[in-house]
C-alpha cells in the first residue's frame, strides 16, 4: 500500500538531548513537509523540501533541522535549542506544484520528560 | 500573510442534523483549499480539495464550496452520523508559494447519538 509512514509513534526526550522523528513515503512524491501541532490548534510549518538535497525554512523553524539525502524520506531532528518540543509532529507529502492533494502520516507525539 | 479562521471552535449536534463548518481565509490569491479530517491522536485525512478556479466539490455525505471574493469555505456534512465526531481543519495553498499550506486551528465536532 502507498503512504507515508512515521516512526516512532511515541518519543520521550531528555531535557539536553537531540532526538529525530522519521517519515519515510512510497508515493514518489517530490515535495515532503514536517508540521507541528499544539494541542488545540492548527498545523505550523516546521520545514518543506521541493526537492532532493533542498529544503527549506517553514514558519518555526528554530530548533530543529532536516535532511533530504533520498526521494522517499525526509526526517526531522528536535534538538536541545528548541526549548519547549513537546507536541505532535505530523509529516506530509505531495507532488510538486499547485493544486496537488497532501497526504498526511499517522504522526509522532513527542514528550520532554 | 495568510491567516486561516475557522468557526465555530467546537461544535455539538444530534444525529440526523446537517451541518455547516466555516473556514474564511484572508488572502484570496490562492491555489486550492483543502478540508481535512482528524480524528484523536491521528494523522489528517484529506476530505475534498477544491482547486481555485472550482466552486464545490462533493463526497458522499460532504460537500465543500469556494467563494474566493469573501474569501470564505464551507463544508456541509449531510445526515450527521456519530462516526462523523473528528476535528475538521481547512488547509489553503497560496499562490505565491505554493509548496505551503495554511492552516486554520480546526472545529471540533461531536455528533451525539
């Protein structure tokens, strides 16, 4: 079945401590997109690649970083400068352009213990 | 910069009853609008996507429409079902980037047998 797949579904971190949320997809997607979600509240962009080996910033993007060595995925790393990571993170896909459907994963909750 | 609205925050009806979800968005030079459905602890599942130059699109029991001059969407759920209970988010593409979407903070909706 195509989709997207995040792992792992629940994350607990240590104050200090980097942590990194996976999303692999197997819909030949060119663009990929990490999502924060605060309890209540809508979806903030974090970070969005177009394209392999190219991302670029979302809206609140301090405190965490990406990579996009391959087509199909595309992991986000919390590290120790974001200072309040706790929440649910949601990683999606869609082809390149406008006018294109996002595909969502099934998301990673993320607590600071 | 886009801002996304939806209202009412939360809503609660019997079962039977239509019902009218409200997303207004605030710049209106956009490529497509997205209804999303979330259910507790889950990913986003895409409901219906209207490309800019539509005016509604249907599914099923949903039917979503586009009034870019108000800068208004609608979804309107028919006959309520309790399995229709979620939170429901719209997403907007903008035309001046279209590799981001725009999130408004979601209504939650119960549907009480």
């Amino acid at each position: 079945d195509g989709g997207i797949t995040q792992s792992p579904k629940y994350l607990f971190r240590k104050e200090g401590q980097n942590v990194t949320l996976s999303c692999e997809q197997n819909l030949n997607h060119d663009a990929m997109y990490w999502y924060r979600q605060d309890p209540g509240q809508g979806l903030r962009l974090i970070y969005y690649s177009q394209i392999v080996n190219d991302f670029q910033k979302g809206d609140i993007a301090e405190g965490y970083s990406v990579s996009r060595e391959k087509k199909e995925s595309f992991p986000l790393t919390v590290t120790s400068a974001q200072k309040n990571p706790t929440a649910f993170y949601l990683c999606a896909s869609s082809i390149t352009g406008p006018g294109t459907e996002a595909f969502f994963g099934q998301g990673t909750r993320l607590t600071v213990v | 910069k886009q801002e996304v609205t939806q209202i009412p925050a939360a809503l609660s009806v019997p079962e039977g009853e239509n019902l009218v979800l409200n997303c207004s968005f605030t710049d209106s030079a956009i490529y497509n609008l997205q209804w999303f459905r979330q259910d507790p602890g889950k990913g986003l599942t895409s409901l219906l996507l209207i490309q800019s130059s539509q005016r509604e699109q249907t599914s099923g029991r949903l039917n979503a429409s586009l009034d870019k001059s108000s800068g208004r969407s609608t979804l309107y759920i028919a006959a309520s079902q309790p399995g229709d209970s979620a939170t429901y988010l719209c997403a907007v593409r903008l035309r001046t980037n279209a590799g981001k979407s725009t999130f408004g903070d979601g209504t939650t909706l119960t549907v009480k047998p």
